[in-house]
C-alpha cells in the first residue's frame, strides 16, 4: 500500500510539473540569399558541415562521424553541440540536444543551396525553436531579431564566399 501511495504522489508531482511548465510556441525563421554561382559550385564552397567555421566566424570540430547522418560538431570552444540529422547533396539539417538542467528549446537549423538557373542559385536558411522560455513578447522578438541578424551576416558571408 505505502509503494502504491509513492508512485500516485510521485504522478501528481509529475503532472503538477507539466501543467506549470510554458506550452512550447514554435517559430520559423526563414532566410534567403541569391547568389551568382550554380548551386552545386556554392556547395562545394559553403556546404561541408564545419565549413560554418568560414563564414560565421565560430570555431567548428567534429566529434564524432564523418559527415554522414549523426556526425556531431562542437562549436565555439564547446559551448554549442550539434548533430547532423539530414542530409542531401546540396543541403543538410541538423539539431541540438538536451542539456541537462538547461531549457530545451528543440532547436533545429536547415541550409540548402537551392538552383535557380544554370549559373545561379539561392541560399535558404531556416531555423525553427521554441521560444517559450521568454518572458514575454519584447524579449521573445529580439531573440528572434537577434537570430535573424546573426544568420543573415552567415548568409551573406557564404555568399562571398560562394562567388569569389
């Protein structure tokens, strides 16, 4: 009987913590760069998975993999983990895990060289989190302004890159 009362106060604990926990609220930002290369040349400069060391300024090592599904880099002496979780000839996406003790935001990056034509192409930069750590709508959009701006100055970076 005192197991059974354990395990009922230890599901109201449960359930008491996800109802006070934020609903998670999602958000997409999309960005896009034309560039006056084909789409395969500017692969081929901007789109090795550590190649974010060229045009992000961020220091980038694999620590596990070798480029393929799962291929983990670390970025900015440790701090960011990421995990490469697709991959095309021209595009790649990848994650972020759980930290303990940390909110997990889901956070989740795409890049793709898109062909537009014989002789140019697109960048695309999408990225998609949870934001409902925030404390309320001001903080929430700088942090996506924030963001917006960091990878836009990726974009076009790459884009230098890309037609040099």
């Amino acid at each position: 009987m005192q197991r059974l009362l354990c395990l009922v106060a230890l599901g109201a604990i449960v359930v008491a913590a996800g109802a006070s926990a934020a609903e998670p609220e999602y958000v997409t930002i999309k960005m896009e760069i034309d560039v006056a290369k084909p789409a395969k040349e500017v692969w081929a400069k901007v789109g090795g998975y550590c190649d974010i060391s060229k045009w992000f300024n961020v220091d980038c090592k694999i620590t596990s993999g070798n480029g393929d599904m799962g291929t983990v880099r670390v970025l900015a002496g440790g701090r960011v983990t990421e995990i490469l979780v697709a991959k095309t000839d021209l595009s790649y996406g990848y994650t972020q895990p759980v930290r303990e003790g940390q909110f997990y935001n889901l956070y989740h990056g795409f890049l793709e060289a898109k062909p537009v034509t014989a002789t140019t192409s697109k960048l695309l930069y999408t990225l998609m989190y949870d934001i409902s750590d925030k404390p309320d709508k001001a903080a929430k959009d700088a942090d996506i302004a924030g963001r917006r701006t960091r990878f836009e100055m990726g974009l076009k970076n790459m884009k230098e890159l890309a037609e040099k």
